[in-house]
C-alpha cells in the first residue's frame, strides 16, 4: 500500500512540473511571437508612412496636369468653329438629296423605256422565229399525217392476227389446267398414303422402342444372374476357390506345389458344384433344399482323389470347408447289400446323419458305399406304390431334373425320399407305419424314419441356388421370346419404312410431275397473257394511232390560222420599238448633266464632313484626359489616407503588445519558481519509491523460489498418483482376464491356492494333457455371434443397394427410352418443317430449281445424318459437294432461312455470306433478307455494294490519320430523303 500510495504521489507531483514546463514554454512561444509581430508592425509604420509622402507628391503633379487640360478644353470651346462646320454640311447634304432624287427618277424613266424597247424588240424577234417554226411545223405535220395513217391500216391486220392466236391460246390452257388437276389429285393421295405410313412407322417404332426396352431390362438381368451364377457368389468362399482352381486339381503334384496343368483331351477333374446338374420346379424347390441342404453346394468331382487334392488346396489357402462329391466310386457288394437294405432316405455314403452336418464344413461323400456304418432295417417286401398314397406328391427322386451323368448320384442322394403335402399328412403316414422311408413337405418340413422332424420357416431354406437356376432358365426362355417378337416387329417396321421410303419416292416422282405441268400450265398461261397483252397494246396503239392522226390534221389546221396573226404582231412591234428608241435618247442626256452636279456637291460634303471630324476628335481626346486625370487624383488621395490610418494602427499595436511582454515576464518569473519547487518534491518522491521497490523486489524474490519448491512437491506427487492409478489398473485387467478365460475370480482362487497342497505327477500330467487337447481345438470364436450380425446386416445392405441399382437402372432405362422417343418425334417434326420451308425458299433464291433434305439412314432418326439434295435451274440433281462455291453459299442461305422461319430470333448475325454470290443472286437473297426484317434485326458483315444499298444503315471503320481508327454511320433512308429534297 506504501508503494502504491507513492507511486501516485509520484505521478501526481510528475504530472505538476510537466503541466508548468509546458506552460512556461507556452509563455515563451507566445513572447517570441510577440516579438516578431512588434518587429513586423514597427517596419509597415515606417513602409506606409513613406508610401503616402511620395502619394502626396503624385498627387500634386496630376493636380497641375488637370488644370492645364481643362485650359485648352475652354479655349477649344470658344473658338466657335463647330456651328458653322456642322451648318456648312447640312447645306451641302440638303443639296445632294435633291439631286439625288432627280436622278432616282430619271434612271427609273429611263429603264421603264429600255425594258419596253427591249420586251417590243423580243416580241418581234419571237413572232419572226414563230413564223418561221410554223411554216416548219405545218410542212412536218403534213408528213407525220401520211406515216400515220399507213400505221393504222398495218395495226388493224395485226390485231386481226392476234384475234386467232388468243383463241388457240385459251384451248391449250384448259388442257393444261385438266392436267395440272389430275396430277394435284394423284398427289393428294400419295400424301394422304405418306400420312397413313408415317403413323404407322411411329407406331412400329414405339413398339419397337417398348420390346428393346424389355430385351435390354431382361438380358440385363440374365447376364447379371449369369455372372453371379459364373463366379458361384451365392456359394460359401471354399466353393469359390476350388471352382476358381479347378483346373489345377488335375494335377498330381498340387500337394507338393506343382503347377501342371491338364492335357486338353483328359476328362474334367471338378463337374461343377451339385445345383448345377439339378432342376426342380418352382413348388418342389422347398423341398428339395431341406432334402440336400449344404450338398447343393457340394463340389461334384470325378474321383475322391480330385477331392482330397481339393480339401488339401483349401488348407493350404485358409479358405472356408466344403463338400466334395465324387462321381466315380469304388461299389462292392458290401456296398451293394447295403444299398439294397438301407433305408431309401438315407444319403448313401454318409457316415452320419445328413441333417447333423454343419453349414461351411468339410465332408468327403463316398458314394461307392464303403464305411458306412448305419445298419439297414428289414427290407420292406411289397412297398405300396407312392402314387397310391393319398396326400403324396410322388418320388422326389422321380419329380426332378437331374444331368444324364449325374442320375446314379441323384438317386443315392435323394433315395426313396416321399414329397407329401404338408407335415400332418407326413406325420400321419410315419404313425401307421406306412414305409420306413423318409419324408419331405411341399414347404421343406422333414421327417426321418427315426422321426427326427426338421422344419420352420420356408423363408428360411436355402434354395437360392435353385431359385437362381430356376429365374435364369426363364429369363432365357422369355428373352428368347422377346427376341423373336423384337425380330418380328423390326421386320414389320423395316417393311413400313421401305414401303415408306416407296411412296415417298413415288411423291417426289408426283411432285415433280405436278410441278413440270404446272410450268407447261404456266407458260401456256403466260403466253395466253402475253397474247392479250400483244392484243391490248395493238388495240392501244391502234386508237393512239387514229387519235395522233386527227390530232395532227387539226394541229396543222390552228397553225395556218397562227401564222396570219403572227404576220400582224410584227409589224406593231416594229413601229413601237422606233418611238422608244427616241425617248431613250433624251433621258439619257438630262441625267448625264445631273450626275455632274452631283459629283462636285460630293467633293465639297466630304472636305466639310473631315473638318468637323478632325475639331470632334480633338475635343473627345481632351474630355477624355481630363476624366482620366480627376479618377487618378481621387484614387490617390483614398490611398494616402489608408496608409496614414494604417500607420496609426501599427503604432498603436505596438504599444499593446509591449505591455503584453511585461505581463508576460512577470508570469513566467512564477512559473519557473513553482517548477523548480515541484521538481524538488518529484525528487523526494522518487527517492523513496525507489527504497520501496527494492524492498518489494527481493520479497518477490522469495515467493518465487517457495512457488518453486511447491512445484516440484506437485510433480513427485502427480508420479506417485500415476504409479498407484497404473498398478490398479493392472490389477483390475488381471482379475477380468482371469475371470474371462477361467471364470473365476483370482483373489479369491489366490487365496485358496495357499491353502491348497502342491501339485503332484498325475495333476501336471493331467494338466499337460487339458492343454493339448485346448490346443487341437484351436482358437474359440468368441465373436462369431456379432460377426454373424455384422455380415447379416452387411448382407442385407447389399441386398438393398442391389435392389435399388436394378431398379435405377432400369428407371433410368426407362427415362433414356422416353427421352429417345421424344427425341426422334422432334427430329421428325423439324426435319419435316425444315425441309418443306427449304424447298421453298431454294427457288425463289434461285429463281427455279428445286432442293430437298434426305435423311441417311431413315431407320434410325438418333444417329441418321442429314444431305442436302439440289438442283439449279439447267442442271442435274446432284449433292451439296458436287455444286459451285456460290451455289454451295446460296444453298446454305437457303437452309438457314428455313431453320430461321421454323425459329425465329431477335436479332441474325450474317458474316460475309455474299462474298461468292454474283450481283443477280444478291438482289433476290437481300429481298428475302428485306422480307424477314420484319420481324428481326439483321447485322450484315459485307463488302457488296448491292447488299449496302439494301441496308438501312451502315457502319464503316475508316482512318483518316495514320494509326487511328473512325467508326462512321449512314442512315440510308435519311441520306436519300437529303439527296432527293
């Protein structure tokens, strides 16, 4: 507290000499600025007291200036030369206006009379060349009045002519319209029967589309099926590896790790697995899977050699168990007396009882007989028929499908086994004794003669083998089925599409025939109308003719009366054009002596004019000065009396500012005492928070080093802690080790351990022995239940996954043939469209011809490609490739225009597409290319001076600098609005 307590004493007495450094450098500031302030006041005082004593001396040398200048102003005024100057030229201007309107009068006389001599003059220049055109005109009249009348009779025997060639005309153009009708309808019916066959190809294909959908989903499946059957997945993994290694097993050396393979020709050594050689139908397959259960898997090979060979590949590998059936076994007749008398439900060549075999294990089957050690019951004498049995399907052995080589072993694995209906009448046959034989259910419940019953839930069997095998014979037999009808109806489609393609040609054929009479039909016409217009034009110019001949004699007529009166009018002209000429000659003299006079007063008005000029200048000069002058000896007098206020004003600043410095001085003589005061307790201050420190340092000092040692303390005791946690938790592992492997709680066997004798020979033998067998019994499987769980969980899973992969695929087989469908039915449709709008388009670009879009391969829309057909007018129909650089660029106007009327746009972009084309073409595309701007913006990139005079506006790059570019735009229309206005 003593420290803290200082330290702000410290920084209170700090902050005072800081606070009173800082104000008497203020104050020093300030006096320095004072100083230099009273310094700068002092030198503008002296500066303006000067500037207004040399004011006052200018100002008295402008005073005499302006004395001496309104002098001369006076004397200029009353000289008195101004009055008569001015007068002198009021007279002279009085005189010249009078002369001036003599003139104006005579010149306007004077023309009149000119103008009337010259129109009297014109008049009978023009009456003369008028009689003389008119003696010209009547004589050609005269002329024209003879060839007309020779051209009205030759026009009336033409238009008699053309009388009888118009009536020829009309009965050609009825034959042709009659032809043109027929043809039109042949072609109807040929689009009506095109229609017709397009449905049905889009039928055929629909259905089409269905079967490959279903032949794709089903050989999907069979493949699939296939596959896993191929690589036996549904098989435990010790199948899988001897089926994998099944050609190995032929080779004697496997056991000593040869790897010799089988020569070609030898017999297999391993048939397959037992599924494979058996079938049964759907409703027995229950029942023949509790028969066989785990031998479906059973490996079949040709002799138990193969099968030891198989048995020794799986433990070499640690692979799982399997069964091995051999085909081939050794019969004795032990073997034969016991298959004879054995009971017919029994396996033949098992040991044990078929159903106490465990899934996954290793079991060698002996076919042949030998080592069997069941001992047969008394032969049954007179077995009733199956067939007789009521509730008794059959046989098993006699209901099911087993391979040709495979039927001994069939019938030593199913034996006489019963397939009755359900389990009561099973249970029912075994009380009344009916047959010691066993017995199986259609649901796979079964009873043996010792009448063990194995049954449960049917779910529970394991026929997928069989189910599998069952599934990929029907896949197969529908599939083929599909394939037949998918043949069939791809057969029918290809005979609708030829039958198509046959009235598609035959239409074109049509079309072409109607299109050929429709130009004879055309020409006929237009020769027909050019016939009437031959007709109507020489009736035209035969009433032309008649008309211009009366119209001529009538002419000549009015000019005969004209030449009389022209003949009149010249000679009035002539004496009219004399009495003017006299006048004229009059005038001109009076106007010449007025001019004269006119001149000389001129002279004498400008020489009065100059003399008033040169007095007004002068006067305006002095005026001027003297302004000036006054306007100067006002402004100084205002300047000296701002600098002598300012000078006053200096002086009086500088006295403040003096006794400002005194105050000043006093006040910082206070401060410096405070300070040094201040700085005086600062020191003491500091003095004994420097003692306190030190004192706080060194106690610091000592908690550090006790932190220290307590530190440490903490650490042996964190060990000692780790080691007692550790070794409890060794302890508590070792009891539930204990207690796990032994079942036995250590502390208290420790504890009856010491209580106990030792061990002796016998107890450690039998030790030694309790060891050996655990050791042939191998590891325990602890997990198995939990591993089991997983893989069953894993299993289902991908069941799941499996389902949900079929069923996507398939959906999504199902969105591709939709899609596929769609696709083809708007390819259709545009290519329908596209073609008829290019058909149309093709001639008028052309001015004739005809063109058309083929499809390449017309069967299959999704991959068909599209050629262009043309044909020029004069030329042979030929492909896109054969024709001319500019018939290739017009046909390609011509498709893109089709595409573009089937789907407009906003705006079309057109680079240079008429770089190849010759004017003519041009003008027809820049039509076309006018018609469509209706509904769309065209932007044309060209150098054709035919395609800019089509634009509205045009955009150009120019460089009128080297190095810099211009763009310039013309609006067309407006520019030739300007040019014709």
């Amino acid at each position: 507290a003593a420290l803290t307590e200082t330290e702000r004493r410290l920084s209170e007495h700090q902050q005072v000499v800081y606070d009173l450094d800082n104000r008497i450098r203020l104050l020093e500031a300030e006096e320095d600025y004072r100083r230099r302030e009273r310094e700068g006041l002092v030198a503008s005082a002296a500066q303006s007291r000067a500037e207004a004593e040399a004011g006052e001396r200018g100002l008295a040398t402008v005073e005499e200036e302006l004395a001496q200048v309104e002098a001369e102003v006076a004397q200029l005024e009353q000289a008195g030369g101004a009055q008569g100057l001015r007068g002198r030229v009021e007279e002279l201007q009085a005189e010249l206006s009078t002369i001036d309107a003599r003139l104006s009068t005579l010149k306007a006389a004077l023309e009149q009379a000119r103008a009337e001599r010259e129109a009297a003059t014109q008049r009978q220049a023009v009456a003369q060349a008028r009689l003389a055109a008119l003696h010209e005109a009547v004589a050609e009249l005269d002329a024209r009045a003879e060839v007309e009348a020779g051209a009205v009779q030759a026009l009336e025997a033409q238009h008699e002519g053309l009388e009888q060639g118009l009536g020829v005309a009309e009965v050609a153009l009825e034959a042709a319209g009659a032809a043109v009708e027929r043809l039109r309808e042949q072609r109807a019916q040929l689009d009506r029967d095109r229609a017709t066959l397009r449905e049905q190809v889009a039928a055929a294909e629909v259905e089409l589309d269905t079967q490959r959908a279903e032949v794709h989903r089903c050989r999907s499946r069979l493949q699939s099926l296939q596959e896993i059957q191929g690589r036996y997945r549904g098989c435990h993994s010790g199948v899988q590896v001897v089926m994998e290694h099944r050609e190995q097993l032929a080779a004697p050396q496997l056991r000593a790790g040869g790897g010799a393979e089988p020569a070609g020709d030898a017999p297999r050594p391993v048939l397959g697995i037992l599924a494979d050689f058996v079938s049964a139908p759907q409703h027995l397959e229950a029942a023949l899977s509790a028969v066989l259960g785990d031998r479906l898997e059973g490996v079949v090979v040709e002799r138990p050699e193969v099968a030891a060979r198989g048995v020794d590949l799986l433990k070499r590998l640690q692979e799982g168990r399997t069964t091995f059936l051999p085909r081939q076994g050794r019969t004795s007749p032990a073997a034969a007396r016991v298959e004879a008398s054995a009971p017919t439900g029994r396996s033949f060549g098992w040991s044990r009882d078929p159903a106490a075999v465990t899934p996954g294990s290793i079991e060698v089957v002996d076919l042949s007989g030998e080592g069997s050690i069941w001992s047969p019951p008394p032969p049954r004498r007179h077995p009733p028929s199956p067939a007789e049995r009521p509730g008794v399907v059959g046989r098993l052995v006699d209901l099911v499908d087993v391979s040709g080589e495979l039927a001994p072993m069939a019938r030593e694995l199913l034996g006489e086994t019963l397939v009755v209906e359900d389990l009561p009448r099973a249970l029912e046959l075994w009380a009344h004794d009916e047959g010691r034989v066993p017995l199986v259910t259609l649901e796979g419940d079964r009873l043996e003669p010792s009448g063990v019953v194995v049954g449960g839930s049917p779910t529970a069997l394991d026929s997928a083998l069989l189910q599998q095998k069952r599934e990929i014979r029907e896949l197969q037999e529908i599939l083929e089925q599909l394939e037949g009808d998918f043949g069939a109806t791809r057969g029918r489609h290809l005979g609708l599409a030829q039958r198509l393609a046959e009235v598609e040609a035959a239409r074109e054929a049509s079309e072409a025939q109607v299109l050929q009479a429709e130009k004879d039909k055309l020409a006929r016409t237009q020769a027909r109308q050019q016939l009437q217009a031959d007709r109507q034009r020489a009736e035209a110019e035969l009433a032309r003719r008649r008309g211009a001949l009366d119209t001529i004699r009538s002419t000549a007529a009015a000019r005969r009366e004209e030449i009389e009166q022209r003949g009149a009018e010249v000679e009035a002209d002539e004496a009219c054009a004399a009495e003017l000429s006299k006048v004229l000659d009059e005038g001109t003299a009076e106007r010449d002596g007025h001019t004269q006079a006119r001149e000389r007063l001129g002279d004498e008005l400008t020489e009065a004019r100059v003399a008033l000029g040169r007095w007004q200048q002068q006067a305006d000069a002095l005026s001027a000065t003297r302004d000036r002058l006054r306007r100067q000896a006002g402004s100084e007098r205002e300047r000296i009396e701002r600098l002598r206020a300012a000078a006053q004003g200096a002086d009086a600043r500088v006295e403040q500012l003096g006794r400002d410095t005194e105050a000043a001085a006093v006040e910082r003589a206070q401060l410096l005492t405070q300070s040094k005061e201040a700085t005086a307790r600062v020191h003491d201050d500091r003095e004994q928070y420097d003692e306190l420190r030190l004192a706080v340092d060194e106690l610091l000092a000592s908690v550090k080093t006790l932190r220290e040692d307590l530190d440490e303390h903490r650490e042996r005791l964190q060990q000692v802690e780790l080691g007692l946690q550790q070794s409890a938790l060794e302890r508590q592992h070792l009891v539930d080790d204990v207690r796990q492997r032994f079942d036995v709680d250590v502390r208290d066997v420790l504890v009856d351990h010491h209580h106990r004798p030792l061990a002796g020979p016998d107890a450690l033998s039998r030790r030694q022995e309790l060891r050996r067998i655990l050791s042939r019994m191998g590891e325990v499987n602890l997990t198995a239940i939990d591993e089991y769980e997983e893989v069953s969980s894993r299993y289902e899973y991908l069941t799941t996954q499996r389902g949900d992969l079929e069923s996507a695929i398939a959906q999504l087989q199902e969105a591709i043939d939709k899609i596929n469908r769609t696709t083809r039915q708007l390819f259709r449709d545009t290519f329908d469209a596209v073609n008829e709008r290019f058909q149309q388009l093709f001639p008028r670009l052309f001015n004739g011809g005809r063109a058309q879009l083929r499809l390449t391969d017309p069967l299959d829309l999704l991959t068909t490609g599209v050629e262009i057909e043309a044909q020029p007018p004069g030329k042979q129909l030929r492909s896109l490739d054969l024709l001319s650089g500019g018939e290739k660029a017009l046909t390609a106007v011509s498709l893109i225009f089709a595409i573009f009327l089937i789907k407009p746009s906003p705006f079309c972009i057109l680079d240079e597409v008429d770089a190849p084309l010759d004017d003519a073409n041009v003008g027809r595309m820049c039509k076309l290319v006018r018609e469509l701007a209706e509904g769309t913006q065209f932007i044309m990139i060209t150098h054709n001076k035919v395609t800019m005079e089509a634009s509205d506006r045009l955009y150009g790059v120019t460089m009128e600098q080297r190095g810099i570019s211009k763009l310039v735009s013309v609006n067309m229309r407006r520019a030739v609005e300007l040019a014709y206005n």
